[in-house]
C-alpha cells in the first residue's frame, strides 16, 4: 500500500492542477507552485518517509514535480520572465517557511543540530531549486524541440534531475555522507515518484489544453 499512497497523492495533486488551471489560469499555477514547493520541504521523505517493501516514498516528489510542472506549463502558456519570477517567489517562500520551521521547532523542543539541520535544508532546497529552474530552461532553449508535451516532459526531467542530484549531493557532503540507512532506497523511491508525477503532469496538461480548446470553440 506504501506505493498506493504516492498514486493518491498524484492524483490529488494533479487534479487540483486541472481545475485550478482550468479555472484560474496562472493565478491557480502560482497557488499549486507555490504550495508543492513550500510542502515539500515540509512533509520530505526524511520526516514523514512512507516504508515499502523496496523503496522508501516520500510525498515530495510528488509535489516537488507538481512546483517544475507548474514553472513549465507558466513558461510555455506565458512566457520565460513570468516562469522566473514564479521561481524567485517560491524560493522566498521556501526560505520563509524554513525560518519559521525553525523559530517554531527551537520555541517547542530547545535549540539544537536537529533544528540546524532543517533549517539548512531548507537553503540547499532554495539553492537547488533556483539552479534546477535556471538548467531546465536553459537546456530547453538550447534543444529546441517543437512537440510540447515532449518537450515539456524533457523540462520536467531535467530540472527534478537537477534539483535531486544537488540536494541530496550538498546534503550528504554537509552531513558527512550519512543520510540514513535508507538513502539508496529513499533515493530511488524519490526517482520513482517524479517518473509517475511525471505521467502524470503531461498527461493533465494535455488534458487542460483540450479543454481548454473546447471552450474556446463554444
């Protein structure tokens, strides 16, 4: 049932994008953006991890993917700037919400390295997130692919690549290398949960542009 969970918050996640989109447009891209972003950093594998059999889940590589789908769907149904200052807001947010994690967690439990530590991971999280958007896009620029769902997926990729290679890589130097006992499974369970957000997200978006032409024809 680990598994499941993920497929349920796919699903949530998703359609929330499809009516939100559907409905609001770029204001309902920022919430999603935005929210995804901010959540997982909050709820990541380390903190609340879903255990299977072979892998370790966590509910931020759904989300995380929901916060790239949406930079990607803002930078082709708008334009670049737009897409960045989407990224500039959110990496605002991520650090704000760490500052709170963190006066709240030493007003609760005292000062101490575990707080420290989260607090960093919120900055490696900002960090990554910034080069993860900065890459994608550039590498999109350069490949120039016509096909935009498969264009897209390519962004999605690209940038949930980057971000998971520079988090778990600053973190694991920081730390010393030690992540935990489940780091490998934990790393894979997270790959495996951005490659179904990732049918997922492309699979909504062509979904939301049909709809979308349907009404334009009415």
């Amino acid at each position: 049932m680990s598994f499941g969970f993920l497929i349920i918050m796919a699903i949530i996640s998703f359609a929330s994008f499809y009516f939100m989109y559907r409905y609001f447009k770029k204001d309902g891209a920022y919430i999603l953006a935005i929210g995804g972003a901010v959540a997982a950093n909050i709820f990541n594998i380390g903190a609340y991890a879903i255990n299977g059999e072979y892998f370790v889940f966590g509910i931020d590589s759904v989300v995380y993917t929901l916060f790239i789908f949406c930079i990607a769907v803002i930078y082709y149904d708008y334009d670049k700037k737009t897409a960045l200052n989407l990224t500039w807001t959110t990496i605002a947010s991520i650090i704000f919400a760490g500052l709170i994690s963190f006066v709240a967690n030493w007003a609760t439990n005292g000062f101490g390295s575990s707080i420290t530590w989260s607090l960093i991971s919120f900055i490696v999280s900002s960090f990554a997130t910034c080069l993860a958007v900065l890459g994608m896009i550039y590498a999109i620029e350069k490949a120039k692919i016509k096909n935009i769902l498969l264009s897209m997926g390519l962004m999605i990729i690209i940038g949930s690549l980057i971000n998971s290679f520079i988090y778990f890589g600053v973190m694991a130097i920081l730390q010393g290398g030690d992540l935990g006992e489940n780091f490998v499974k934990s790393l894979i369970g997270s790959y495996l949960g951005k490659f179904v957000s990732i049918v997922f997200s492309l699979f909504t978006y062509y979904l939301v542009q049909k709809s979308l032409i349907k009404s334009y024809k009415k």
